[in-house]
C-alpha cells in the first residue's frame, strides 16, 4: 500500500512493523479470533492509531498474503522463463518455493489458514495467483513429460505431489534446525524426480547444474524477495 501524502518516512517502516506483528499473532491465534485490541496491545498503540496505519483489520491479511504471493510468483514466472530444461528449472522453483516458507513462518501459515476470509476482488485476486503458480508448476512437468524425461503422468495429481510435499513444509520446519532451503528442496527433488521417473543419472547432474546455476546467475537469486537484475540477463 503505498504511503499515504504527508505522512514521514518512519510512517512505512512503522507499517511494516505492525504487519509482522499481527501475522505473529494470526498465526498464534487465527485471524478470527485476534482483535484490533489484540494487536494495539502488542504494538502499543491504542485503536484510532493502530487504524492511522493499517486501514482495516482485513487490509492486514491482505499484506500478508501478499508478502507470500507477490515476489513468489514474480520469482517462479522468471524461472520459468529460463532456456534451461524442466528438470533443471522445476529444481530451482522448488528452492525458491521453500525459502520463502523458511523466511515467512507466520505468513505461511497465516497464508494457508485465513485467506478464506477474504472475501470478492481481494479472494479472486489471491486464488488466481495460486492459479498461476499451479500452472507453472504442471507448465513445467508436462515438458519434461514431453521431452521423456519423466513418465506419462496425469498433469493434475503430479502437480498435487509436488506441491503437497512443499507446502506443507511450514508445519513442522524450524528455520533454526540443521534442514536449511537448498538442503531440503535436493532431498524433495531427488524423492520426486525418482517417483516420476527421471533417470538415476539425472538427479546428480540436475544438483550439478543448480549449484552451477545460482553460481554463476547471481542476478536471479532463488529469494522471491531479493532483488532480481533483469539487464544481466544473457550476460
């Protein structure tokens, strides 16, 4: 949202504050059951102030939904893009996929708890972006079908899997623990690549040729929210 006129620079870093807040407190207590009281409390501010930063308690689920979503997709669609193969490609939007989960816990779960009450234009936005997302994912999966890497799969259920196996990552993962991003989306990958089909040869050289990647492409960073520089692109 952008700053409203008159209002100083430590009115977004403020905002900003106020939105990891109250996905903390979503996440502990459901967005339902935590009130504008709730999170004053928890940022000391009384309620007309809270409302001088926020807006309305849903425009805060709106934030975090699209903290999730927005560089996420940005992310997986420039990925996508690349002149590498499925295999390779698929590898790297995993990674991307689960550091995001690593970096926003809270969100996460918020994201994959509350968006249902969203309601109109705010909703259909949200379920399109899942939309696009699962496309990319199935986009990428019937190529690699397509050129005989995997098996014949049925486009739905494997999109399922791969997602499923992700996406449920934030339930259990401590960002603390000794599992970080990379280590998992290899681990996730290998158990897919194999289930799909994909030759034993190919798992090793598909980690290769990521850790190659993200070597030698430090301009498409696999964090959906680290700056991405598109003029290096073909460098």
């Amino acid at each position: 949202m952008p700053r409203p006129p008159g209002h100083g620079p430590g009115f977004e870093v403020r905002r900003q504050k106020i939105i990891d807040v109250a996905a903390s407190l979503f996440a502990e207590q459901g967005y339902a059951a935590t009130s504008i009281n709730d999170l004053g409390r928890a940022v000391g501010l009384a309620k007309g102030a809270l409302y001088y930063y926020i807006v309305s308690k849903e425009n805060l689920l709106i934030e975090i939904q699209s903290r999730v979503m927005r560089p996420l997709l940005s992310r997986a669609r420039q990925i996508a893009e690349l002149d590498e193969d499925p295999l390779l490609r698929l590898r790297l939007l995993s990674e991307s996929l689960l550091t995001i989960i690593f970096r926003r816990l809270d969100h996460i779960w918020v994201y994959e708890h509350d968006y249902r009450s969203l309601s109109g234009d705010e909703l259909e936005t949200l379920l399109g972006q899942r939309s696009d997302f699962e496309h990319l994912v199935s986009g990428l999966l019937a190529e690699a079908v397509d050129q005989g890497i995997f098996r014949a799969l049925q486009p739905r259920l494997a999109t399922l899997q791969f997602l499923n196996l992700h996406n449920h990552t934030y339930q259990w993962v401590r960002p603390e623990g000794q599992w970080d991003a990379a280590f998992l989306s290899r681990e996730y990958c290998a158990t897919l690549f194999r289930g799909f089909g994909a030759s034993d040869n190919a798992l090793p050289d598909v980690e290769e040729r990521a850790a190659a990647f993200k070597r030698d492409r430090p301009d498409l960073p696999l964090d959906p929210e680290a700056e991405w520089t598109p003029a290096a692109v073909g460098g």
